[in-house]
C-alpha cells in the first residue's frame, strides 16, 4: 500500500527511536526466541476486546501505571502491593486478559516472553496509533521481583493533579511537555468512575461548559454512585482519535487534569495543535508511547522471566 511522506518520516522517526534510545532493547527481540510472542498476544488482545470493548483501554492505562512506578516491569501485575495504591485500587482492568495470553505463550515459548513486553505489545493494540506498528516497539523487558505501594501512590499522578504537578510527575519519567500532552490523549478512549469528576461538576469548577456539567451530574449523584461509569471523551467515546483536544478547547474535559492542558497556560498552544491536527497528535502520541516503554526496563540478567503474571517464580 502506498505510504504518504508523512507517514515515511514518522516510520522512520520510529525506528530510530526504537534502535537508539533503548540501550539493550529491540524490536526483533523474540525473532527467535519466540516467533509467534507478538501474533499470540495480538490475538489474544483482539479476542477479549471483542468481548469487552473497554479492554482496549483498560490494557493502555495498565501499561502506563505499570510504566511509571520502578519502570515497565510488569510490577503492577503482581498481587496485592502496587494493585492496593489509590490510583489503582478498584480501578485496573486486564489482569485476567494478561494472565491467560501469559498462559498461551508458556505452552508454545517456556520461560522466554516477559510479562513487561506482554503488556507492552498488548498497549499498543488494538485501538492506539500504535496498532499495526508492533514491529515497531522496542521489546526484551525483564519482569521485577519486587512491587511498591508507596511509590505507585507518590509517583502516579491523580485527577485532581493541577498542570504543574502533572509535569513534574511526567519530568521525573524524563517525558517531556508535549509528551504529557499527547499521552493524555489516550483519555480519547475509555471510562471513568463518578468518584474521579465528582468534585469537578459540583465543586463550581470555572472551566468547566454548564451544559456538559449538568449532563454528568444525571450518573454522578453528589452522594453515591461512586463507581458510576463516564465516558472520557464524551464525543466519540469509542474511537482513537483526537476529539479529546477538541473538547478540552470547549470545556469539556471529564477529569480536573484533563482540563488543566487547556486553561489559560503554558500548553493551550500544544492542545490547540492537537484539535486541528489529527497526524501531529498520532505522531506525537506514538513517540510518547515508546519513550514511555522505555522507563528504567530490567534487561539482560536483571530481574526474571515469570512463569505467571501475578507472581513470583518461587
Ligand atoms: C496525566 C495524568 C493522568 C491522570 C491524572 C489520569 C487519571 C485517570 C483516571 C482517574 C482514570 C479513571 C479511573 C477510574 O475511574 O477507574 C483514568 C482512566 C484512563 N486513563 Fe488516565 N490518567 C492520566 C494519564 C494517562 C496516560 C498517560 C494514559 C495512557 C497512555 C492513560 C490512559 C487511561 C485510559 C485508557 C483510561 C480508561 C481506562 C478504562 O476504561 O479502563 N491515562 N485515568
């Protein structure tokens, strides 16, 4: 298929990305130690988002949340511990979809694909502008032996965070600004709870469109309803696509820290890029993505390969 200029350039941006600033990771890093690793997990992704549709989020918001606590090592899939912290207590999703793809590359690969590269690969499929581009993603991340509660809770950003706060959090991961920015874009999909917003459309929020507020407080009582579910991008809740911005520009950011990208400051310009411009949020979004799977990874004869993702090797 004929490829645009665009799209050869941010390919080879990519691949660049990919080579050089992984250190001991690579794209081919189970080329022969496992040649079917990223087809099983592609599958196995494929067939429980068919089931779930939210599962395709669910996977991406793992990967971030295993990703900025010790780096990506699989350490938030391990019971209790990390799963306990705030930000993910009652919240995560996907456990279960990682733990039986775990369980298929065991029978056909013993011992050799990562639970950290499974969840890598299974972040950036099926919906993300990664899709297709598996080929793509550095890979031959080690699995931890440890977990942390306490650094899940300093480290993972919440969503009453305000904008400077959200950059510090990002800075300390050496993401960048326009990092955060477009790696906040993956709220174009996926679901919140009542208890995240609550504060926002009932505490006299200034940002925050009238119409859309009184909409949300229908699902999202004052009192109760805590786990009542919202869309967080309220447009095309169900497609990858750069509708978050452009509702940020209208006030309709679900989250606090969504509409702290779009409120009079230092990253209005970089939201207003990303409303107008479908390729410049794909692109940005994508070289996020890799520089985010490349937080602090055990490589070589660091940490271990688990048997089972929820624990371990014993
Ligand atoms: C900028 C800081 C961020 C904050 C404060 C934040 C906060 C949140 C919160 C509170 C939820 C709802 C959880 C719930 O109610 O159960 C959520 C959902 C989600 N987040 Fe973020 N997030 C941030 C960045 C990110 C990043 C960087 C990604 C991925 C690249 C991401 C991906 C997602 C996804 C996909 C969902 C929906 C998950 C689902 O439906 O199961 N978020 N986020």
């Amino acid at each position: 298929m004929a490829m645009g200029s665009a799209s050869c350039i941010s390919l080879v941006v990519l691949v660049a990305l990919a080579t050089a600033a992984t250190g001991q990771l690579s794209s081919t890093f189970y080329d022969t130690s496992c040649p079917r690793a990223l087809a099983t997990i592609k599958s196995g992704v494929a067939a429980a988002v068919s089931s779930d549709p939210r599962m395709g989020a669910s996977l991406l918001r793992l990967h971030f949340h295993d990703c900025f606590v010790q780096g990506c090592d699989a350490s938030v899939l391990l019971s209790g511990m990390e799963q306990n912290a705030g930000p993910n207590v009652g919240s995560l999703r996907g456990f279960g979809v990682i733990d039986s793809i775990k369980t298929q590359l065991e029978s056909i690969c013993k011992q050799t694909v990562s639970c950290a590269d499974i969840l890598t690969v299974a972040a950036a499929t099926p919906s993300s502008p990664l899709k297709g581009r598996h080929g793509l993603v550095p890979l031959g991340r080690r699995d931890s032996t440890t977990a942390s509660a306490a650094l899940a809770n300093s480290d993972l950003p919440g969503p009453g965070s305000s904008r400077s706060q959200l950059e510090a959090a990002f800075l300390k991961k050496n993401l960048n600004t326009v990092d955060m920015v477009a790696l906040s874009g993956a709220h174009t999909i996926g679901k919140a709870q009542c208890s995240n917003f609550r504060t926002r459309i009932y505490g006299g929020a200034t940002n925050i469109n009238t119409a859309f507020a009184t909409s949300l407080k229908a699902n999202c009582p004052q009192s109760g309803g805590n786990g009542n579910l919202a869309n967080l991008d309220t447009t095309t809740p169900n497609t990858f696509d750069n509708a978050y911005y452009t509702n940020l520009l209208s006030q309709k950011g679900l989250l606090h820290s969504d509409q702290v990208l779009f409120n009079n400051d230092t990253t209005d310009n970089t939201v207003r890029n990303f409303a107008s411009n479908a390729a410049a949020f794909s692109s940005a979004f994508t070289t996020a993505m890799i520089k985010m799977g490349n937080i602090a990874p055990l490589t070589g004869t660091q940490g271990q390969i688990r048997l089972s993702c929820s624990k371990v090797n014993s």
